[in-house]
C-alpha cells in the first residue's frame, strides 16, 4: 500500500471574503496526513469559464453551495478512495469522468477545483514539504517568486459599478525582493488613503480590499493613483507602473461599450482610442480585458496596436484554458495569460492552459478571484511552476494579505535568487 493512497475526502461548507458560502475539500491519506483547499469564486466571469455550481433558492442569496458538498461527499469520495493522490493527472482524470461536461455544471467546478487542488496539498503534505517545491521538482523548474500586481482601487462589479475599469493596480517594478515589492505598494496604498481622505469621507474598500472608487471619471481615478505613487516617493513607470484590469466584458458586448460614469455608448473602435489615450498618459506595463470576450477582432487590432507597449491580458477572453489561448495566440488576440485554476476546474487543466501560454513565449499571472479565502494555493502554483506575476487584489482585508505573506515566507527559504524581478516589464510611455 502506497503511502499516499486516499483513505477519505470530505467537503464542508466554509465562508468567503463577501460573506457568501464556499466549499473546502479535505483530503485524508493511508499514511496519515491530511491537507485541505477552498474553491474561490469570481464576480466579473468568463461565460466560457467551469461552473461555480450554486443552489440558488432564497436562502442566502441562492449562494449556497449544498449540491457541490454533496458532490464531493458522494461520488467523488467514492471514486477517489484509494487513489494515490501524488498522481494529480489520474486524480483530476477521475473528476473529469465524473463530470465530462464541458464547464463542469454537472458536479460543479468549485466542487472539481477544491478537491484537485486538496489532493496536491495531500501529496505535499506526505512529504513533508511545502507544495511549491513539489510543483518544482515534478517539472525540474527552479522556484520563483513572482512580482505582484496590487490593487489601489477597485471598481467595476467589484465596487457597485461606481467607475467602469475593475482594477487599478500598482506593480513595483523596481524592487529587488518581494518584501520590498509590498513595501513600495503599502507606502503608495497609504498615500491613496490619504488623499482620499482630503477629498472626503473614507467610503471603505471595495471588494479586494482596494479604496472605494468615489471618482467622477474613470481618468480621475488614474490621476489619483499616478499621484498616490508620486506623493510616496516613487517615480511613476520606472519604479512603479500602472496595471489595469479593463474586464470590459462587464460593460461591452457585441462590439458596443456602454460607460456607465459617462452615461455613454462607444464602439470597438472609439473603446481601443479611449484605451489608447490612457496608454500616451499614463505609464502602464498591464492591460488586462481592454475589449469583452466576444470582441476578437477588437483585441487583434488592440494588441497589435500595443501589443509592443504593454501586456494584453486575457482573462474571460481565455479563461484558462489551453484550446483558447492556442487560437488567442493564432488570431494575435492578448500576449499575456492569467491564470486561474477555477476557471480551468482541475489543476491537470490550469497546467495546461500555462504550458499552452508558455509555448507561445507568452508571460503568465496567476490571479485570484473577488471572493476569496485565507487558501493560498495560488502562491504555491506561481512559485512551483515558475509564473513571474501574481495578482491576489489589494493589500488590505486578511484573504489578500494570505498570499502576500506566503509569499514573504516562502521568498524568505528560498533566497533572493527566487525573485522575478520587474525591471524586463514594459511600460506604455515615460511622459506621464
Ligand atoms: P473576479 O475578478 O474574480 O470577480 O472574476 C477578478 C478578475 O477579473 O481578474
Ligand atoms: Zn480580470
């Protein structure tokens, strides 16, 4: 009897950063060790994305998340039992069989993602050592620890739609560490606090923790935190870019955006010159989202009027997966790939979708979502695959500093010869 054989799977329910039921998969083996993981869950998703499978009804919200616990507790247990669970390909195989459904809204794709991701925890923990040296030495890939994106602001579906752009996020391109990294960031989140504050009332934070957009144009919140980054002593571009995460398939479809802020209705083509106008201005290394996910021929003409300037990033227009980041690549739509394992719904699938960008000397993010936990799986996969960015929301509210202070740690055993670094980042123009 092999060591690491599944002896039991059991799911419970457990909460959320936005008060809202989630499930968490624990994993228990022959040998003794157990190990646990949490499905997060988008606000602003792909349609093409793996189900969040929720009961809906009137308790709740219709958030709650019975049939996916059942899932888990019935058939998956089931089946899983006396696996072994070092082999995360045959595990995440039983989870497909159980469920070939194309975005897994058979069993769920939180139900899928919790217990793939518990199963790679479970061989860790086997060992004794932490997961992303696992992920590391099973792909002879060197540990990185890998530059964050961090929000100052939210905005879009994560704030009541008080501004259009979702994210507006700072990356510190120049420091040598990430500890360094969340100081720079912490001194430009204090500056924003700051001179929110003169301006008025705090409103509180939006949904990743980031400040409550109470601007009265999506240009003066970029103002706002070009002056945030000034006023704590950095200098914009250089040493502290702008990362944008447009999600305009929140506002746009059929190739139509409607500004909400504005009152206005644009096409593709004005959306890429607005776009474009915040690009001269400002100087921004990531643009994530620029057009909706069914505005392919709006992301070709975007990325290969910036592609050279900046990093297009796909999120809903991807959804990693591997298939569409292989025709993204084809139709020159995005340069870039996040990352999210719920997305994909097994971890099998997330590693694909991040070869799939590797392939095409694409860089990654990996992300996590809106609603979020103190789970920091998502750090283990960056570091043990080798993703030279992360994006995990602001650096307020506990589920966000979870992963910054794994982070720190694991940067702490591995030496400052992990770090990524951000200085190769691009930035759209010096002149801001
Ligand atoms: P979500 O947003 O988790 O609410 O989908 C995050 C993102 O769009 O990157
Ligand atoms: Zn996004």
């Amino acid at each position: 009897m092999s060591t690491t054989q599944i002896k039991a799977v059991h799911a419970r329910r457990v909460w959320d950063s936005r008060g809202r039921p989630t499930l968490e998969t624990e994993i228990r083996l022959e040998d003794g060790s157990s190990a646990r993981a949490i499905a997060p869950a988008g606000a602003s998703r792909g349609s093409r994305e793996a189900i969040d499978l929720r009961d809906g009804g009137k308790r709740l919200g219709g958030f709650d998340v019975g049939s996916a616990i059942s899932a888990v507790n019935g058939p998956i247990a089931a089946a899983l039992k006396g696996l072994n669970a070092d082999d995360q390909d045959a595990v995440d195989q039983v989870l497909l069989a159980l469920d070939p459904s194309p975005t897994k809204s058979q069993l769920g794709g939180n139900a899928l993602i919790a217990t793939s991701m518990a199963a790679a925890h479970a061989a860790a923990a086997a060992t004794g050592e932490p997961l992303y040296r696992r992920l590391a030495r099973l792909h002879q890939q060197a540990p990185v620890i890998p530059i964050p994106e961090i929000q100052i602001f939210g905005g879009g579906a994560h704030a009541g739609r008080r501004i259009d752009i979702q994210d507006l996020m700072v990356v510190a391109r120049s420091a040598r560490s990430v500890a360094q990294a969340l100081e720079m960031t912490a001194e430009v989140y204090i500056a924003a606090g700051r001179i929110m504050a003169e301006r008025g009332p705090l409103a509180g934070v939006a949904d990743e923790g980031g400040f409550w957009p109470a601007f009265a144009t999506n240009e003066e919140a970029l103002q706002t935190l070009l002056k945030s980054i000034e006023q704590a002593g950095y200098v914009p571009g250089d040493e502290v870019a702008i990362s944008l995460d447009i999600a305009a398939s929140e506002f746009g479809s059929k190739g139509r955006y409607r500004l909400g802020l504005e009152s206005r209705d644009i096409d593709s083509d004005a959306m890429i010159e607005l776009l474009g106008r915040w690009l001269e201005r400002f100087p921004i290394c990531s643009i994530e989202d620029p057009l909706a996910e069914d505005d392919v021929q709006g992301m070709q003409r975007f990325t290969k009027a910036w592609g050279s300037r900046v990093q297009v990033v796909g999120d809903d227009f991807i959804v990693t997966q591997a298939g569409l980041i292989d025709a993204a690549h084809a139709q020159g739509a995005c340069n870039t790939a996040l990352i999210k394992p719920n997305q994909a719904g097994t971890l099998t699938e997330t590693r694909a979708a991040f070869e799939a960008a590797r392939r095409h000397q694409w860089d990654t993010i990996v992300s996590a979502r809106s609603g979020e936990t103190e789970d920091t799986t998502i750090c283990d996969l960056a570091i043990g695959w080798g993703a030279r960015q992360i994006k995990v929301g602001s650096i307020a509210r506990g589920e966000r500093t979870a992963k910054w202070n794994a982070l720190i740690r694991a940067e702490e055993a591995l030496g400052a010869d992990a770090w990524a670094g951000g200085q190769w980042l691009p930035i759209s123009t010096r002149n801001a």
